[in-house]
C-alpha cells in the first residue's frame, strides 16, 4: 500500500528512529484496563482509540433536548413549527448516537512480529493496514484559534491527504514509544506492563543472534540485566 506524500516543502515527516529514553511506561493495572489498553505483551500492542466516541453520544442526547426545547417555546408562542429543520436536528441526533453504540472497532494496532501497524479510518471505513515502515507520520493540529486541540501524531492515510490523529499529546514521546516496540531486535519498552514477557522476549532475540536494530536510534535500549546486555553484546555485537 503506497501512500500519496503531501507535506514536501511545508513540513515534513518524522524519523522513525530511537532516540530518547522514554516517560511512558505503561504498568501492569493499566494494561489491563480495557477502556484504554486491548491488549499489551511482547507480539501485540492494542490501544483503545474510541475514547471520544462519547461525544457522539452526549451530543446527539443535546440535539434532542435543543429540540424539544425550541419545539416547547414555538408552541407556547402560538408559533408554526419547522418539520424540515426538526427532521434535520432528530436525524443528526439519531445517526451521532447510532454511531456511538454500533461504531466499528477504533484501535491502533502494533503487530510487532511482522512489522505491520493498523490505524483507525474515519466513520464506518475500513481501517489501513500497511508494513509499520512504510507509515508516514506527522503532527497534526486539527483546530486553531483562540482554544486549538492539543498537537497529536498524525498517520497519513494511502491518499496522501487526510490522516488519522493517535495516542496521547506527546508527539516525540508516543513516535519513540511506538518505534522502540516495534523494532523486534530491541529489547521491550520500559515499564512493568512487558515485564512478564522480557524473558521470552531476550531468548528468542538470543536464538535469532541478537540481530541488530531495524531503526536506527542515539539512546541505546538497554537489557534488563547486566548479564543479559553483556550476552547480546558478545553474541550480536552491539
């Protein structure tokens, strides 16, 4: 899947690469709550990305009551009311709480064995699935002015001109995040939500030859223990 490149000479993509040591360490009760985390081990990474759907729901609920509340206030004044704009407001209210309880799955999804990534599409389109370093990552703003949202990542969509905004408001952090999980010959991202499969991890990097990393990166991912890191620099050499 070939993906459209839109930015050129005003702006530009991000590195996929490791270059920091990073702040999200997601722990173990996090990752098991599934309003935020699917499913976090040593093959996938599942984030929950439907959190705003709520909004859909609330202003549907919204709709109805500006409509029955004008509805109220037209007939007390002895006034004739509009069908056509009170199809409209009942026809949005409906459609934005029928798409909170029957929206499909929004999940980002890091396959780390085979390298892919799956990102959520806009409404009831399927979502992209593509190799992880072929995915085309920016940051987005999607409203400016006096209150603009917070800057999020931003995955290109094939086209080459819409995207899909992901994980939280930091953009280097969440990129870093993600590159450090899925290059396989690293070791696992901190935190005590891996810990239980770092073990399983090491051995099959040390079968494999601790080949060297995918990404290139300045901060070096270090092993769980001095022995181990000690055996993937005898063994893989780096």
């Amino acid at each position: 899947m070939k993906i459209k490149k839109r930015y050129g000479k005003h702006g530009g993509y991000l590195p996929h690469c490791v270059d920091r040591d990073i702040t999200l360490r997601i722990k173990k009760e996090e990752a098991n709550n599934p309003e935020y985390y699917i499913r976090v081990d040593d093959q996938f990474f599942i984030l929950n990305e439907a959190l705003g759907s709520d909004t859909n729901k609330y202003f549907g609920f919204l709709l109805y009551g500006l409509l029955l509340f004008i509805t109220i206030l037209r007939l007390a004044a002895g006034k004739e009311i509009n069908f056509f704009i009170s199809f409209i407001f009942f026809l949005i209210g409906s459609l934005s709480i029928l798409y909170y309880y029957k929206h499909p799955k929004k999940e980002l999804i890091l396959d780390r064995m085979n390298g892919m990534i799956t990102f959520p599409n806009y409404f009831y389109f399927k979502p992209f699935t593509m190799p992880f370093e072929d995915c085309l990552v920016a940051w987005s703003v999607k409203n400016s002015g006096v209150s603009p949202t917070a800057p999020r990542l931003s995955l290109l969509h094939p086209n080459g001109f819409t995207s899909t905004d992901v994980m939280g408001a930091d953009i280097l952090e969440d990129w870093c995040f993600m590159n450090w999980y899925m290059d396989k010959n690293r070791p696992l991202p901190p935190g005590t939500a891996f810990d239980e499969y770092r073990l399983q991890d090491f051995e099959r990097r040390k079968a494999e030859g601790f080949p060297k990393p995918l990404f290139p990166g300045t901060f070096h991912t270090p092993e769980r223990t001095p022995a181990q890191h000690r055996q993937r620099k005898e063994i893989g050499g780096w």
